[in-house]
C-alpha cells in the first residue's frame, strides 16, 4: 500500500513527511484515474486517498508545521466535500441495481424513477465536483509539493535527544486515538444513534489511517488493520442506510401531489391515469423497508463483534506497546500533541471525564516542542532528498 516504509527509530520530523509525500503521490496518482471515464472506481479511490492524506496531515500537524499551511488544509476539505455527493450517489445507485429483482412489477415504477432521480442529481454533482473540487485539490496538492519535502531542525548541543523517534511519538498517537474510538463505541446503543454511528466510524477511519504506514513492520499491524476495516464496513452500512432514508424521504416529498400529474411529460393516450401512473410512493416504501433491513444487519454485526468485545482495544494496545519497546519508551511517558490541537492527555479526558481539570493547557506539548525547534540558536532547513544539511529554502 505504501511505497515508502520510514524507520521507526528517525526523527518524526523526517518521518512524518516521509509518510505525507507518499500519501499525497498516491493521491495524485487517484485524481489522475478521475480523467478516465470509463473507470468506475475512480472517485471511491481518490476519495478514499485523499482521507488518508487529510488524515495524515491533520493528526501528524505538530511535527509538519512549517510544511502545511491552513490554506492547503481547506482546499483538501473543500475537494472532499464537493465529490462526497458523487460518492454518496454511487453508493446508492449500486444498492438499487442490487434491489430490482426483489421488488414488484408495480414496485418497480418507483424504482426507476427515484434511479432517475438520483443519476439526473449526481450528473449535477459531478460537474461541480470535477471542476470546483478538482481545482482546490490542485492547487492544495502543489503547496504540499513544495513544502513537504523540507523542514528546519534546530541543533542544540545540551539536549540529550534532538528530536522523539517516529515509534514513541506514533504509538501515543495510536494509543490515544484507540481511546477515542473505545470512548464513542460506546456511546452506541442502538441503529437509530446516527450520530454516534457517524462519529464512531470516523474515529475507526482515523485509528486505520494512522496504523497503516507502519502495520507491516510491527506484529499484529496488519491485522489491527484488517479489524479496523471490518468495523468500518459495518459501521458503513449502519451510516448509508441512515443518509440514504434521507434521500428516499426527500424523493417521496418531490412527488406529484396528484396521481394524474406525469412526471415525464404529458400522459400518453388511450390509458386510463390509474395504468400511466402508478402510486410511486410503493416503491419506494418497499426499498425503505428493505434498506431498514440492511441498516439493521449492520448493527447486529456492530452490536455483536465491537460493541460487546474489548479485542480491538486490546489490539490497539498491544500495537502501542510493540511500537515503544521498539525504542524502549513506554507510551504514556509524555504527552504528544494531537493534530486536532489536543494533548495526549486532553484525549483521555473524552474517556474518562473525572481526569478533566488535571490535564496540561491545551497546545502546551505543542509549544514545547516548538520553543526546540525554532531556539535563538541558528536553524539548519533540511531536505528529505539529502542526509546532509541543505542550504536551499523551501519554496
């Protein structure tokens, strides 16, 4: 999946751009598949690239500062929301071809036409997203470009260790956001918490996100990965049967008020209107009642493997502590700061609500490490093509 492995015992710093130049590549390489028509894949695979990235840069930010900019992270976000409604359509149109055969002759009326619908709206979307959304990334791409590969290290001859290895600083991250899924997981009690699903699954992606650049070279990565994925599927289906009876809901309100009204025209003669139009709102009734049935499959699934089970936050643990004895630092030594802005330590809090109050000052591990990073003493700019101090600024 990666085509560069950074060492676990390098500088974060290095590391983490590492790992970014590599993600942003694969995305490039996604947005590049979008010029080709017939490829059917294409938007779920730019998408899905483009979460890793936007994930990457989000969590690892303390230790990119220089290199991503606030600018690049909106053009990120903005070309993720402008193709989500593509992506959302694709997904709904491949769950109807699959329902057509289990419906009526009668419920087929409102099949096709809610099919229509959707295909009509998402050649709306991709428009917009192929253009406007194709643009920001683009442009956010570039910038990354250029800045990703450069870095200032600041050089003190007093400090013990001038920069916290890879390992130590991604184990806490993963330890930590581990909690943070534990901590929602929870907050699931039944298929009607759409918010708790939603958030859950977003946690779930980040976690996988984080793990994936290293999974191979720590026991039990790959499968932490795989199980993260399993629950990412479940939580998936819970979360689209959930946006999905939103668009049928919205589908049935845009019916004609009136049975005799064509929806395609003026009505075709010599058929009495109970035979030119059919009550559409039958079939979609049906596919509501089937997709409810989906959505509650998933939750079983959910409820079943993840809700009632501490083997993923085991694995999370264990996948921590394989990373530390790497450098032999246990996680939990130091507080790391997370790319949301939080510490370690403010992240437990959304665990376990008694230790707010005792944390540090939300950004203090950031502004650490940057009093380090950028001394009275002179800075060196360091480029990740060269093992040496590169005299040339970043762009």
């Amino acid at each position: 999946m990666h085509s560069i492995t950074p060492s676990l015992d390098q500088p974060i710093e290095r590391a983490a751009r590492l790992v970014a130049l590599d993600l942003l590549e694969s995305a490039n390489k996604a947005r590049a598949r979008l010029d080709e028509q017939t490829d059917a894949d294409a938007l779920h695979h730019f998408r899905v690239t483009l979460r890793r990235l936007r994930t990457w840069l989000r969590t690892l930010q303390p230790w990119l500062e220089d290199s991503t900019s606030k600018k690049a992270s909106r053009r990120l976000r903005k070309a993720a929301w402008l193709t989500s409604d593509s992506r959302d359509a694709e997904v709904h149109l491949a769950w109807l071809q699959d329902q057509r055969r289990a419906l009526s002759a009668r419920q087929r009326h409102g099949w096709a036409w809610l099919v229509e619908r959707i295909e009509q709206e998402k050649e709306q979307n991709d428009a917009v997203g192929s253009t406007k959304g194709m643009r920001a990334f683009d442009r956010a791409a570039a910038k990354l470009a250029r800045r990703l590969p450069y870095y200032r290290a600041h050089v003190d001859p007093h400090a013990a260790h001038a920069s916290r290895p890879f390992a130590v600083v991604l184990s806490e991250l993963i330890r930590d956001q581990g909690a943070v899924l534990a901590a929602r997981l929870k907050k699931i009690t039944s298929f009607e918490d759409a918010k708790a699903i939603h958030n859950a699954r977003i946690a779930g992606k980040r976690l996988r996100y984080i793990v994936e650049p290293v999974a191979e070279q720590i026991d039990g990565g790959s499968e932490l990965v795989a199980n993260l994925g399993e629950l990412q599927d479940a939580l998936g289906g819970c979360h689209d049967a959930h946006v999905f009876a939103g668009t049928i809901i919205a589908a049935s309100e845009a019916l004609p008020p009136s049975r005799e009204q064509s929806l395609n025209g003026p009505p075709s003669l010599g058929r009495r209107p109970s035979e030119r139009h059919r009550d559409l709102r039958l079939g979609l009734l049906a596919l509501a009642g089937r997709l409810q049935e989906r959505g509650e499959q998933s939750f079983a699934d959910v409820r079943e493997k993840w809700l009632t089970s501490q083997t993923l936050a085991e694995e999370t643990e264990r996948l921590a502590q394989a990373l530390a004895s790497r450098i032999g630092q246990s996680p939990g030594e130091t507080q790391v700061p997370l790319g949301d802005g939080r510490t370690t330590e403010q992240a437990q809090q959304e665990v376990d609500p008694q230790r707010r109050g005792n944390g540090r000052r939300a950004g203090a591990g950031k502004r650490t490490r940057h009093a380090h990073s950028r001394g009275s003493s002179s800075h060196s700019v360091r480029s990740l093509e060269e093992p040496a101090v590169s005299q040339t600024p970043r762009a």
